[in-house]
C-alpha cells in the first residue's frame, strides 16, 4: 500500500526528549541518559535481578513513560500493568526507581513550562485544553509527541530540500 514510502522511528525518542529537556531545567539525569545509552542491557539486568519477563520490564518502562502511576492504589497504575509480583519486584528495584523519579522531576518540569492558561500548548502549538487532559502525565505525553513530531518534521524538510537540490543538479 505504501510502496516507496519510508517509515521513521527515532530510537528512544522519548526518554531521549525528556534527558534533553533535564539538561535545559539544569538537571543532570544521569541515570536516564545511562538507561537511554544501554537499554537493552538495563533491562535485561533489571529482569535478571527481579525474576520479571524482559518483556514485562519493557512494559513497565514505556508504561512509566506514559503516565502510570508508581502506585497500588490507582487505576492505570504499574500494579494493574505487571500485577503484584511484577510490580512488588520493580519497585523496589534501585535501578528502576531512580530511572523513575529523574522522569517524574523532569515530567513535573515540563508541565510547568508548557501550561497555559487556557491548557498546554505543545512545541508545534497545538493547543490541548485542561478539560481534555487526565493527570500531569497525559499531559506532558502531549508535549513530548509534540517534540517528536517537531523532529520529524524536521528531518523531513531537510531530506526534501536536499532532494530538490540533486534533482535541480
């Protein structure tokens, strides 16, 4: 269906979005940036210390990312996306909390710049009212699909223009 189109996937797009912007609120993230620059082997290690499925490891990272709650006692919370011994497990891993509260710092961070009055104004400004807005998390995913769209657009208009060029040589 899409023949000569091609697909763009930035890798680690958004964690790498959020240690980005740690670095513009003076932040160091450092263990967001090691996690960013070794994912595979945080995760496999996390699962080896845990006894967790890699994959639920995976799954608990994204999930953190787009806003479940560290918490038992919420709905979309991390206990009802890996259950009790999946989450019992992760939680008290060292690794895996101090990933989460860099995220949770700079999530807080991003909230407070981009709210508005009238609701929270992505970097493409595209305007998503409060009304329409679950929790802080929703909101900063938000912004972050913001600053992804913004890359790629970027990397877009930079491989056209480079096309015209070749085709007016």
């Amino acid at each position: 269906m899409l023949t000569n189109h091609t697909e763009w996937d930035f890798e680690a797009c958004h964690p790498t979005i959020l240690a980005g912007k740690a670095t513009g609120y003076g932040m160091e993230a450092a263990t967001l940036r090691f996690y960013i620059a070794n994912r595979a082997a945080v995760r496999r290690n996390i699962a080896n210390d845990t006894g967790a499925a890699l994959k639920a490891v995976k799954t608990a990272f994204n999930a953190v990312m787009y806003g479940a709650k560290v918490t038992p006692y919420e709905r979309g919370s991390l206990l009802m996306t890996l259950g009790q011994s999946g989450y019992d497990a992760l939680t008290n891993h060292d690794l895996f909390r101090a990933i989460v509260s860099e995220m949770e710092d700079i999530k807080t961070e991003l909230f407070a710049e981009f709210s508005q009055k009238r609701g929270i104004k992505n970097p493409l400004g595209k305007l998503k009212p409060y009304n329409e807005i679950k929790n802080k998390n929703s909101a900063v995913s938000h912004i972050v699909q913001g600053f992804e769209a913004y890359m790629l657009d970027t990397v877009i208009c930079a491989l056209t223009q480079k096309r015209e060029k070749m085709l007016q040589k």
